[in-house]
C-alpha cells in the first residue's frame, strides 16, 4: 500500500516524443527544446540552449528519435559513471562496498533497482533529471547492497548518507516524468 501510495505521486507518464522541432526536452533538470536540422552529418548537441539534432532527413521523426535515444543513452553512461564513482566514495564511509558495478536498463516504473547480487540497475532517463537527484537513486540504490529491503534500518543508513533524500525523491517524482515508448 505504501509503494502504491508513493506511486500514485509520481509525475504522470507522458505520451511518446514526435521528435520535431519546438518539443521539450529536459536534461541534468533543465528544458530544451529540441531543434531539428538538415545536415551531411549525424550529430547531437546542446547548441545555444537547444537540443540540436543534425541529420541528412530532418522529415524522418523516427531516425531523428534513434539519434535523442542515442544521445541520451551515451549522456547517462557518462554522467552515471561520474555520479556513481562519486556516490561509492560516499557511502564507502558508511561501509558499502559495492560488489559489481551498474547497467542501464529502460524501466517504466522505477529510476533505479539494485539485484540480490548486488549490481545497481540505473533507468537510462534519470538523466533528465538533476545531479542530486541521480545521486540520490544511486546511493538509495548502493544501501541496498548492504540492506536488500526498505526497513526501518535501511532509510536510516540513507539518512546517514544523504539527510535530504526524500527531498530529492519527492522532486524527482513530482517533477520528472517517464514517457510513454
């Protein structure tokens, strides 16, 4: 009933992208909107507060959401290995060793999970959201690795770490949405 409830508080899941210029895109917590441009290269950029997409076929939404997906996928490698590293340095005063490291898997419902073996399971979107915010999921995560359950004993180990988790939680589920793919 609790998940339910926490659920229900969730930003709500948006329809997929078009992909065409003049959408919204956000990105580490900020909004861009996306503009599209013929181009003889095929490139991704933050380009004067836009989300530039250059490509030979600026019509075709469906290549031009191939490169986003692209785009953000290799961001959230990036910017998800330096939070992450950053993260284990953290909680390594708490204790936590981390056994195997992340992977980025697209889930509808959660930004992040962590497996009875202890590798931390990251949504390729929480990249849209801000660094504290990744930070949180990633560290909420790594206490999982020394406590696989949500009792008592494992919100205060993440107090311990970070004593402004559920405000970091509470942006990122009210003002991050899932979309629809």
């Amino acid at each position: 009933t609790r998940q339910q409830r926490q659920f229900a508080r969730y930003a709500p899941t948006l329809p997929a992208q078009e992909y065409v210029s003049g959408e919204g895109y956000r990105y580490l917590g900020r909004q861009y909107r996306l503009k599209v441009v013929q181009s003889s290269r095929e490139v991704v950029r933050l380009w004067h507060g836009r989300l530039e997409v250059s490509t030979g076929n600026p019509q075709n939404t469906q290549q031009v959401g191939n490169l986003v997906k692209g785009w953000y996928r290799d961001k959230a490698q990036q910017i998800f290995l330096e939070r992450y590293q950053c993260c284990c340095r953290l909680t390594a005063q708490y204790n936590i060793q981390p056994a195997t490291g992340f992977e980025l898997r697209a889930m509808h419902k959660r930004w992040g999970s962590c497996t009875g073996a202890g590798k931390i399971i990251l949504n390729p979107l929480l990249v849209l959201a801000p660094k504290d915010c990744i930070d949180y999921v990633i560290v909420h995560e790594l206490c999982h690795t020394r406590i696989p359950n949500h009792s008592k004993d494992f919100y205060r180990l993440l107090e311990a770490v970070i004593p402004d988790w559920q405000v970091r939680q509470d942006y990122l589920n009210a003002r991050v949405e899932l979309r629809a793919d």
